[in-house]
C-alpha cells in the first residue's frame, strides 16, 4: 500500500472517530411517544366491550392486530369490567394496560 493511501485511511478513520464522537455526545431528542397525550374530557371514551376494532385501535398503543385480540376475546366470552380484565387478551401487559386506561369505558348492552 501507497504512503499516499495509507494517509488517506488514517485520514478517513480519524475524521469518522471524530464524527462518531460528536454525535455520542450530542444525543438526539426523541419522539414524545403518542400514548403520552391524555383524553380531553372524561367523556371521550372508548368502549372495549362494544366498539369495533377500528375504533379500538385508536387507543394509545393497541394497533389493529391487538384490538382484533379484543374483539376475538369478547367472542369467546370477554367482558371487560376494569383494567384487570385485559391481562387475559394476548400482546397486553401492564404498560399498555396502564397506557389506555385513562381512554376507556368498560360498560356493556347488558
């Protein structure tokens, strides 16, 4: 290799350590995620033992997929009568649960 090309790698090397640097010690802001918005007003709510899933995936982290999980478990029986209730509805945990509670409304057509 060439004094020429061994200077231009040492060249090129240096000014990528610098650039990684630079952004290591400048973090980027992140995104405030969507689910950190609360409702309104307390009437602004989603029924998760009536509405269909298109509604249902408004809620702050339920996307299509989880809220056909609910409607799915209201077939097989579901009622959703408090934040409890969605520990048995698959890909909901604690968080999510925690996310959406504020959003909604556990009444039913009974």
């Amino acid at each position: 290799m060439s004094a020429s090309t061994q200077a231009y790698l040492i060249l090129l090397a240096t000014f990528l350590l610098v650039v990684i640097a630079w952004f290591a010690s400048h973090p980027q802001p992140r995104a405030t995620a969507p689910y950190s918005v609360q409702p309104l007003a307390t009437n602004l709510k989603i029924n998760v033992n009536q509405d269909d899933a298109a509604t249902l995936s408004l809620l702050p982290g339920i996307g299509p997929g989880i809220a056909e999980h609910i409607i799915e478990a209201r077939h097989h029986g579901a009622v959703f009568h408090s934040p409890h209730d969605f520990e048995e509805v698959k890909f909901i945990g604690p968080k999510t649960i925690q996310r959406i509670d504020a959003w909604v409304a556990y009444t039913t057509s009974e």
